[in-house]
C-alpha cells in the first residue's frame, strides 16, 4: 500500500456545507439501521439528495478533486482498490 496515502489532508468547506452533509449521511445511515428489510449484508445506501443536498455533494468531491493529486494518477485504480482494503481490514465491512 502506498505510504503517502496515511498522511492527513485537510480540507476547507464553508461550515453550513459540511452541516448539511453531516445531516444528509446521519439521516440516510439511520434510515438504514431502521429499516425492516436490512440484513448485516445489505449495502449502505444513501437517501436521494434533495437539490441543496446534492449541491452540498457537488462542492465536496470539487474540493476533494483540487486537493488531492492522487486522482490524477496512473495507478489511481490501484491506490483505491488498495485503500479499500486497508478500511475494511481496519474497520471491517
């Protein structure tokens, strides 16, 4: 696994973004957790974003895309596919 991808990046979004993207996650991840249908193996899905949400969404992945150079890689699927791994080995799944 690469080495530089455990080093800490910090990344700036106006508070009231990250407010409403903390609210959208908790409020899809508890929907899930309640719902009747879920087994330990049923995939985490988030709720549809409404469009101030989806917004939200749209201003993370730009700043994740201007602060990390890894996406431009060559081996990008590999970093990805690899850091994967090292969560669920980490966490579990």
């Amino acid at each position: 696994m690469d080495m530089k991808l455990e080093e800490p990046v910090a990344i700036s979004l106006p508070k009231g973004t990250l407010l409403v993207l903390f609210e959208y996650l908790a409020r899809s991840s508890d929907t899930w957790r309640k719902s009747d249908q879920r087994s330990d193996n049923d995939a985490y899905r988030p709720l549809p974003p409404d469009s101030g949400e989806r917004n939200a969404i749209w201003h993370l992945e730009g700043t994740i895309e201007r602060t990390l150079p890894e996406i431009f890689s060559a081996d990008y699927d590999r970093l990805v596919a690899d850091w994967k791994q090292h969560l669920v080995s980490q966490f579990g799944s």
